[in-house]
C-alpha cells in the first residue's frame, strides 16, 4: 500500500451570504481554486489522475458535476476526470478521505480533493421536491416529523433538541460562538489563516478589485448582544444566528499525492493520512455523528484522545461541538483553535477541505503531530479524519 500525503491545501476567504463573492458564479470560484493549487505547487496539471469535489446543492449553477466544469473553465487539461459527490456537511472531507484512498491502493499517484458551495446563488435544500414527490413527505412518514408540528426536520430543531438533552442553556451556546468569532478575530489578526487562502479576482464577477479575508469574523459581537437575538424560528427558543453556523459562499482544495511523487516532483509533504471513519447515526438526532465517527477514527488510528494535539469539530451549532467535547473529554485549548464555521461561515461542500487547510496550517503553526476533524451531516451521518504533520 502507497502513504497518501497532503502536499498543499487552500481555500477561498469566505463570503457571507449576498456578500463579496454572490456574483462569482460557483464553477469559476472552484476553478480559480483549482488553477491556484496547481501553479502555486509548479504542478504539471496533466499530471493529476482525478478531481473530486463535494457540493451540496447540485441543482442550477452547481449541477452537471462541477468538478469537471470547474476544472474545464480554469482551463485545465482535458484530459483529467472530474466527479462531484454528497456526502452533505461532510462532503469534501468524504472527497478527500476518496482521493487519499485511491492514492494509498495505487488507482491514482496524484489527486485533488476539493469542494464548493455558492449559497446565495444556490440556496440550500432548493433542489429538494424538483424532480416527483418532495423527500419531506417520505421523511416525515419513516421518522414522524408530524410530532414536531414540522414539514421537514431541520437541523436547527436537531441542535435545540440535543441542547435540552444535554442541559446547555441558551448562554452555554452564546458563549460557545462569542469563542469562534473571538478565535477566529485572533488568528486572523496575528495572519494565521495567511498560508492557506488564496484570493479571489473581482473580476470573475466583472467588478473590480480582490476579496481577500473572511467576511463573516464580527469582531465587535459580545455576549451581550449575541443573548439579544431572537430564535432562528418561532418554535425554537436556545438555537439562534449567533450559535449557528453562517450560510457562505467558498471553495477549497487539497493536493494529495504518492509520498515518493511527492519527493519526486520537489514537493514537500505536509501531513500523512493516519486513520478514516464514517458513521451512520439516527436521522432525528443526526447533530451526535461526530461523537462515534471521532471513537471509531480513534479506534482505526490506533490513537487515544490524549494523543491528539489538535481538533477540528464543524461548528453546524454550538451544540454539536459542546455535546462532542462533553462526551468525548478533548481539552478545549485544542478545539477549533482559529474558531469555526460559527464565526469563519459554513459553504456547506467547500467546509470538509478548508476545515483541512485550517488544521494543517494551525499543526505546523504550533508545532503539533496529529490532528482530527470530524463533521456532522444531514439525515443523520459523519466522516472524520485524522492526519500526522511531516516534519520538514
């Protein structure tokens, strides 16, 4: 079996919905991506066997597999392959978890993992009931929604349910994203998110200049303010915008290759893929997946909780990474160290690659050996990964 290596990961800065990039249309941002990763690693683009992307919504700007089209439109070689998968929130850690897999059973010696959501242009669940009967109708009836007073099970009345389970209150959760948009101010003050953004031409939306930071860090929210909002629906009462995650605009990428490729070609590798894992739990409760993805990682990795220097938990809402952090006992000094998609927004494809590049930049940052991510997912599943840094 070949050692799998990250050599490169980057991601756009992340536009806040109807923000900087809602006029980008999502091929061009995944391909500015694209073309980006390739010529700052001098990488001859023939040479890569297969790009895959996670997106979400792949209906309109995002349909017809915009793994290809992105690469096509960066004007990439034709005769590199491109797929595009779901695999929900998770979608493009699944995409890397797929690219690292090829590369370790010898189908591929170079690949890219990557992942792209536009949702101001392509909103969310917008593709659901397009085509025949809408998947709330079959949802409801396999899993009795009705008791919910609901058309469709959100996550949002996921995250409030498991906030009571769990006994957070609704200042347990402001606190938690006063933390991201606190984490996420500090790191980018002190150019912590430097090496793995790549900015973005205005001109691909025929405006003029270059969108180069994350637009939704608040860096004047206080706890104060965050407790005076009101719920994100009528029925909720804990689950508000200030403790979920914000609807984005990104893309990202990550070059995995064969290590020997790797040293061939004069690229340094970053970090060593360790151990995958992925988990189905119940629908209704989906927001716990990452609590046995990171057990079964763990198991895989031949690892312990205490071995792991840092750990990356999507923030979809505060109460997924405090229940994690509850029932798992990771310190909090090593969770989302440079904040979350509360503070940094939640492109929903793009999230699983820019969650990588932030943790392989924060492992080489602070010196540390290996790194987790876990992610939860829709209907009720999570991926995660853990990574070794390479000394070099």
């Amino acid at each position: 079996m070949y050692e799998a290596v990250i050599v490169d990961a980057v991601r756009t800065p992340i536009g806040r919905r109807n923000g900087a990039l809602k006029d980008v249309h999502p091929v061009d941002l995944l391909g500015h991506v694209l073309r980006s990763i390739v010529e700052r690693n001098q990488l001859p683009p023939e040479a890569v066997d297969d790009v895959i992307a996670g997106c979400l919504t792949q209906i309109g700007d995002q349909a017809v597999n915009i793994a290809r089209n992105a690469w096509l439109a960066a004007g990439l070689p034709e005769s590199v392959p491109g797929c595009t998968i779901d695999r929900q929130c998770g979608s493009s850690l699944q995409a890397l978890h797929f690219a690292a897999q090829g590369v370790m059973s010898g189908a591929y010696e170079i690949a890219i993992a990557c992942g792209v959501e536009a949702m101001s242009r392509v909103p969310m669940m917008s593709s659901i009931g397009v085509y025949g009967t809408p998947m709330t109708e079959s949802l409801e009836a396999r899993y009795h929604m009705r008791q919910y007073n609901r058309s469709f099970f959100d996550q949002a009345l996921g995250a409030e349910l498991l906030a009571k389970e769990w006994g957070f209150s609704r200042e347990d959760l402001d606190q938690f994203g006063l933390r991201s948009h606190q984490l996420a101010a500090k790191a980018r003050g002190e150019g912590k998110f430097r090496r793995e953004i790549v900015p973005v031409p205005l001109a691909l939306a025929k405006q003029p200049g270059w969108f180069e930071q994350d637009e939704g860090i608040r860096t004047d929210t206080s706890l104060e303010k965050m407790l005076s909002l009101k719920p994100a629906f009528p029925d909720l009462e804990l689950i508000t915008a200030g403790n979920a995650s914000q609807i984005s605009d990104g893309a990202s990428a990550a070059l995995v290759m064969r290590r020997e490729t790797a040293e061939k070609l004069g690229l340094r590798p970053r970090a060593r893929f360790v151990a995958f894992s992925v988990v189905g739990v119940n629908p209704v409760t989906m927001l716990t997946g990452p609590i046995p993805a990171t057990q079964k990682v763990l198991q895989n990795a031949g690892l312990k909780v205490e071995d792991i220097d840092l750990f990356e938990v999507n923030e979809a809402f505060a109460p997924v990474v405090l229940g994690w952090q509850k029932e798992i006992g990771a310190p909090w000094d090593r969770v989302n160290v440079h904040g979350g998609a509360i503070a940094l927004g939640h492109p929903l494809g793009a999230t699983g690659t820019r969650i990588a590049a932030t943790l392989l930049n924060a492992l080489e940052d602070r010196g540390g050996r290996f790194g987790l991510i876990a992610i939860c997912e829709g209907a009720g599943m999570a991926n995660a990964t853990v990574i070794e840094r390479i000394e070099g």
